[in-house]
C-alpha cells in the first residue's frame, strides 16, 4: 500500500507528503479451523478457478465422521447461540 499525506489550511495553501510504501497487515487466526476458512475465502478473492479446490478442502475440513458431536459453528456466534466449545 503506498500513501500520501496531503493537508489543507484555512487560506488554501497546502502541503503534501512524499508517498511512503506501507505493509498493509492481516488478521491472525490461532484457530486452526477459523485459519482454514480465511485462507479458503482468500483463494476465492484471488480466483473463481479455486472454487474446486477450495470445496474439496472445505469438505475435508468439514468432515465428520459417524458419532461425532463437534458442532461446525464460528466462534462469533458463540454468544447468540452457545454452540462453539472450541475443541473437537
């Protein structure tokens, strides 16, 4: 990300920055689960060609075998609807 500063006074003069290159930082997930989403929805954004891939991935993920109790819930909504314990 490039920016530049620019202000203006109250007699119109202004002044302006020279353009500076910025990282522009992502949101950490220590969550394996909520990590794989994200990655998932980034190939996306990238790419309708990973849709295929990124199903297959999310089937995988999302798999559960016969007998399992793990609710696939966002942690987000754990307050509205108390569905998230957050183990597996």
């Amino acid at each position: 990300m490039t920016v530049t500063l620019r202000a203006v006074d109250g007699i119109d003069q202004a002044g302006q920055s020279d353009p500076m290159a910025l990282p522009l930082p992502g949101r950490r997930f220590f969550d394996p689960f909520a990590a794989t989403l994200i990655e998932l929805r980034r190939d996306l954004l990238w790419s309708r060609q990973n849709a295929g891939r990124s199903a297959e991935i999310l089937r995988a993920v999302t798999w559960q075998p016969e007998g399992s109790s793990r609710t696939i819930c966002m942690p987000s909504c754990a307050q509205r609807c108390g569905c998230w314990t957050g183990t597996t």
